[in-house]
C-alpha cells in the first residue's frame, strides 16, 4: 500500500479520510454503492459502473486478488471510474489470483481508495442519495470543488463511450462454470453492445445461439439486414431516456424480431413502447437484490447494477409488467407478447452472483422458435 493519506470528498460536502491505493491523481465521479459480499473483480470490469466510484459494503476487499478469467468487460479492463474500500488486504491468497488489487488498479491507472468508513458512507448515500463526489490525495477542498463541478449523471448518455466501435462475433461459453452441456448453435442473435458483461454472451452462446455483437449505434435497418433469428439489448451505463438513437433503433424492430433486454435493455425497451423513466435516489446494486416473478410468484435473488428505473405508471397499457423489486416494488420486468419482446431490469446471468434467472435465456430461445 502507498501509506498517503487519502480523501473521498461527496458533493454535499461529506469528507472522510483514508489511504490512497491503486494510480496516483484524482478521480471524480457519481458516488454508489453495492452490497455484495463477493465479485469486487466482476465490479471493477461491469461497463454499466462507468462514470461511477463505487463502495464495496463487504469490509474486506481483495481477498482472492484478481483472476484474469473473471473479468466481465469484453476488452478485459476496469470500467469504474474509482473504488473505494474499507480493508484492501495486501497479500491475497487463492491459487486463482495473477495479481493483488493494489497491482491491478495501480497498472490500470484506477485512483482508488482505502480505510474508509465504508458503514458511514453507505448510510450517508442511502439517505442523501447517489452524488458525485472525489477521490485523491491532495487537498481536501480542491477535491469538493471537483465533485461540484462534475457533470450529473441524468442526462448523461455514457453508451457512446463504452460501445464498440466496430461489429464482432462471439464464441465462447460458460466451459467450467456451465450447469448443462452447451446447446449446438441454432439461433442467430444479433446482440446490441451498451456496455456489455462477458457471461451474458456466454449465456446466450450457452443457450444455443450464434453471436453477432453490434455497436449501440447501429441502426434498424443495418440490424434486419444481417438476418437475425433474435436481437438482444445489453445493459449500459448512464441515463437511459438519453440515448435516444437506440429508443429509435428499438422502435424499428418492435415486432419484426423477437427482443430481449437486460438493465439497460429493460428501460430502453420501454422507452421505445412510450414509457418514462427516472433516476432512484441510491438504485440497485449488489448480487442479493429480492424480485418476485408475478407470472409464478416465485422470488429470486438476483444480481443488479441500476440507478434508474421504469416508471410503473408510465408502462400501463403499453406492456405487462412481470416482475417486481421486493425492497420498493420498482419494476424489474416486462413482456409485450404480441410483439415477440421481454426485458428484465436486473441481470440473469449472474458473474457474480446467485443463478436464479437463468431461465429467461431459454426464454428468449423458445420465443425464436415459436413458442
């Protein structure tokens, strides 16, 4: 560890002291927080916390050092824009790790930081809600002012920066990890790239399906063209109701193709059908969050990363809602069954996190199939 001494500076004023870990310099960003108890690595590299510094609520963080083949970013690179921590434990133990955590945010130049009164934090976001705030080891004022100064994340379209710039295919399934044999590739899905996780590919691969991944930009027209059994829309970071080019590119495929979305996915799916979304005051992160299914009754423990939500309200008439948050009875699903097209807002494909879900990505076959 570096010994200097650190600060985490919140918008409002809020400062607590720690120790600088990970790059040298100051790193400024929305302040959240995420209550799971494992999968800190699959924290750093999920695109959807681009533009975030984001609070492990676990006390001890960086146990297990990081495992090259658990990045869930497709490149292989964090994605926060900080992380904040309250032990970062120097010397990991697992045969697994390549490198400690310290190693890794300092080669990839993530400024992060430690000892903080991680409690104190998560209490303070979850009452004064989200904000964006300032990490780095200079003066304390300077790093206020920096939070006050960033731009707010409503409004934000972040799709442009995590996207791909160019179409690619992908391979590989879950190998090891898989619960059942991967099914022959039958389905071509063309799938929309905001900022996706790597096992949501794996599980669509998985499932059966041949894998085209696209740009967040790519029109309508240019996706029809390439003939898909299924499209797919991932989820991203930032404000949905912001990326209007893919509400428009949804729009042109509602009911010509069937349609599955996830997180980002879900809002975007039903800003498309003409409802509204908004920003919660501190959303929904971690591997523990409570839904019901309200087609079963069934409750799963699901993996989520959000800090916007559908509006209920805004949905009826337009879509059915299927699922339901436990916590706030927000809404975590949808379907329009005439038009061949469902969305969840949490994130079935776990990594890392409980395996619940995963029957959404058998779902979305039997909808290419006809049933």
């Amino acid at each position: 560890m570096s010994g200097r001494v650190a600060y985490l500076a919140l918008a409002d004023g809020l400062v607590l002291q720690g120790e600088a870990l990970g790059a040298e310099g100051t790193a400024v960003g929305e302040a959240v927080f995420t209550t799971g108890m494992t999968g800190y690595q699959e924290v750093l590299t999920d695109p959807s916390f681009h533009g975030q510094l984001v609070a492990m609520t676990a006390a001890q963080i960086g146990n297990t050092g990081i495992v090259n083949e658990d990045a869930e970013s497709v490149d292989d690179r964090p994605r926060v824009a900080g992380f904040i921590v309250n032990d970062a434990c120097p010397e990991p133990s697992s045969w697994r790790s390549a490198e400690s955590l310290h190693a890794y945010l300092a080669r990839h130049r993530i400024v992060a930081i430690s000892g903080v009164d991680t409690r104190t934090l998560t209490r303070h976001l979850r009452d004064h809600g989200a904000q964006n705030a300032a990490i780095g080891a200079g003066d304390p004022e300077a790093l206020l002012r920096a939070a006050r100064a960033a731009r707010p994340m409503a409004g934000l379209d972040l799709v442009r920066e995590v996207s791909p710039e160019v179409p690619y295919t992908f391979t590989e399934g879950r190998g090891a990890w898989a619960d059942r044999p991967a099914a022959a590739p039958r389905h071509h899905v063309v799938a929309i790239d905001c900022g996706l996780k790597r096992n949501i590919l794996r599980c669509l691969v998985d499932a059966g399906c041949r894998l085209t991944v696209v740009p967040a930009t790519t029109s309508a027209e240019a996706i029809l063209a390439l003939e898909p059994d299924g499209v797919f829309l991932s989820n991203g970071p930032g404000d949905p109701a912001a990326v209007t080019y893919l509400i428009e590119t949804v729009r042109g495929l509602l009911g010509k193709k069937p349609l599955f979305g996830i997180c980002l996915g879900h809002q975007i799916l039903a800003l498309a059908l003409g409802a509204t979304t908004y920003k919660l005051k501190f959303g929904h992160r971690g591997c523990n969050q409570p839904v019901i299914d309200l087609t079963t009754g069934r409750v799963e423990i699901t993996t989520q990363n959000h800090g916007f939500a559908v509006d209920l309200h805004s949905l009826a008439g337009k879509a059915e809602t299927t699922h339901l948050h436990l916590n706030d009875r927000t809404s975590e699903g949808l379907a329009v069954p005439a038009l061949r097209a469902f969305s969840v807002q949490y994130h079935p494909e776990a990594a890392a996190g409980p395996h619940d879900s995963m029957y959404l990505f058998d779902r979305f076959v039997g909808l290419m199939q006809g049933r």
